[in-house]
C-alpha cells in the first residue's frame, strides 16, 4: 500500500468549483464530497494495511477485474456491485458510450445483457495497464446488511426460476426440516433465516454469488485502486457530481428509478431491520462478522444494537 492515500480525482473535484470565497450550492457540496472522499480512501488504506488484505504496486489478476465495465469515450472504469444501483448504472455507462441517447429508454434486459459494454478483463496486458493507469476508476458500496436484504428480497421473495432452482431447492433440502415435496421441487419459498444459515455454512450445498458476495472480494480496493468511491445510500448526489468532473454530457443523471419488481418497497434501514428480527442474536452476529471487512473497509456504522 503506498503511502499517499489521495485519489487523484480529489485534484479534478477540486478544480471543478467556481473557487468562492464562500461558497453556497454546487461549490459547497463539492467540498463536502471532496472531504468525504479523502476520509473514504483514508479509512480504506488503513483497513488494507492493517489486515494485509493486498497492494496497490502488485499486478492485477483476472479475477480482481471481472466486474469492471469499460466506457472508453468518457476514459471510466466502473466496477459493478449488484444490489448498489448497477443497472442504472449500466444505463449511464450505454449513454456515455453512444449506445443509447437517454437512460430512460433503456429496458432491464438490455442493460444487463445486452449493453456490448466491455470488460477490463477481455483486453491485452497493454490496453489492461493503460486503462488502469489513466482512466478514472469508480466504485459504489452499500451497507451490506441493506443490500443482503435487497438480494434475499429480489432473488428469492419473487418469481425466479433460476435462482429458485439452482439455490432455493438445495437451501430447503439442507436446512428446513420435513420440506414438503413441491418445495423440494420448486425451491419456492425459501425463508430469510434459511437463506442466512446458507451463507454462514462453511460447507454450502451450493457455491457463492455474486449479489451477496463481499464487496471487498468482488471489487477489492486494497488491489486496484479506486479514484472515486461512492456511497448507494448518497447515490443521486454522488453519482451525478462524478459525471459533471469526468465532463458527462450536462443532460445526463443517474437516473432514480427501479425498474425489477417497481411496486416493492425499497429496501431500506427500517426493512432491513424486520428482516433481521427474525433471526437471533447469534446469526445476526455471525451475518456482521461474515461482512466485517466491508463494514470497517468502507467505514459502515453498524447496522443494529446488538452487534458487537
């Protein structure tokens, strides 16, 4: 880890203000977020240093960059977290590439599957170190108690084949007791204890994935090393003052819409909590401690009273 922590982008932030002596408005929510972002990567090296968790000088593998996508017009690399307004996100970056004129016009399927965005992963050595060194890198996080409820929510509450099948169906078989024939079929109905003893388990009947992985595992920070990190919970505000710095097109904003499942509820701090009330004090230490990196790494308070 090197010794100054300060992301270049803070510079480019800075010079984006109008330089008042006192500032009101844009100019003072840019200094606001400057600061934010100097704690941020503050807070990040200390945590990567005090747990060795790796280096910004060692080289980069595969794996540590196959979730970051490439826009090359706007030189921005943006490494996607599921569950942390990825989708939108995805929209901005087709915007930002010519592939779409609005975010709005953009439907789920094609954001996800058919966007042609690139990976860092699928160019050469060369073209790998260059975008790493000279393009603006970007990271959101969210806190994980809130995004394993919106995963649990969106994957297993409604109707998905695939994740029913290939999770829900060995999860009942595991840990519910007496599981009737239709849900060992169907893997419908998977409860949000069953799910949390499936990610506690050291020997899981079916591997990881990605919308509840650890966000320092999919996006490691202490590895590559981010100019900018974003918080979901300031999302607007945050995401749409990145785009004026890196010069996006003035009509383009992140966009504040959800488009999978529109008539839930947003998961939240107060729906994440009723979820968690259903477990006892022991799995929802043993969550906290699953996600203890990301908490301390990206400087999370903790989510409930209890935990310790």
């Amino acid at each position: 880890m090197t010794s100054n922590t300060t992301p270049p982008i803070t510079e480019r932030l800075k010079n984006t203000s109008a330089g008042n002596s006192t500032p009101t408005g844009w100019e003072e929510g840019l200094q606001q977020l400057v600061l934010k972002q100097e704690l941020r990567h503050q807070v990040l090296a200390n945590i990567c240093s005090k747990y060795q968790l790796g280096s910004w000088d060692q080289v980069v593998s595969k794996t540590h960059m196959s979730m970051i996508h490439v826009e090359d017009q706007s030189r921005l690399l943006y490494c996607e977290v599921p569950k942390v307004g990825c989708s939108n996100w995805k929209r901005v970056l087709m915007v930002l590439a010519g592939r779409a004129t609005s975010v709005l016009d953009i439907p789920h399927v094609m954001a996800h599957f058919k966007n042609k965005l690139r990976k860092l992963e699928e160019y050469g050595p060369k073209g790998i170190n260059q975008r790493l060194n000279a393009y603006t890198k970007v990271l959101f996080v969210r806190d994980p108690f809130e995004r394993l409820v919106s995963a649990y929510r969106d994957k297993f509450e409604n109707k998905n084949d695939y994740y029913h099948s290939l999770f829900g169906r060995p999860i009942i078989s595991r840990y519910r007791a007496n599981p009737s024939l239709e849900a060992l079929r169907t893997g419908d109905g998977v409860t949000f204890r069953e799910f949390v003893h499936y990610l506690l388990d050291p020997q899981r009947p079916v591997g990881n994935d990605i919308h509840w992985a650890k966000m320092s595992t999919l996006c490691p920070p202490c590895v590559i090393r981010y100019d900018f990190i974003g918080k979901f919970e300031n999302m607007n505000s945050e995401a749409n003052f990145l785009l004026r710095s890196i010069g996006a097109p003035q009509n383009l904003s992140y966009p504040d819409y959800k488009d999978r499942n529109p008539e839930d509820e947003r998961t939240h701090s107060s729906v994440m909590k009723k979820y968690f009330s259903q477990l006892n004090a022991t799995e929802r230490q043993g969550v906290y401690d699953y996600y203890r990196i990301d908490y301390e790494m990206f400087d999370f308070p903790k989510p409930l009273q209890d935990l310790h």
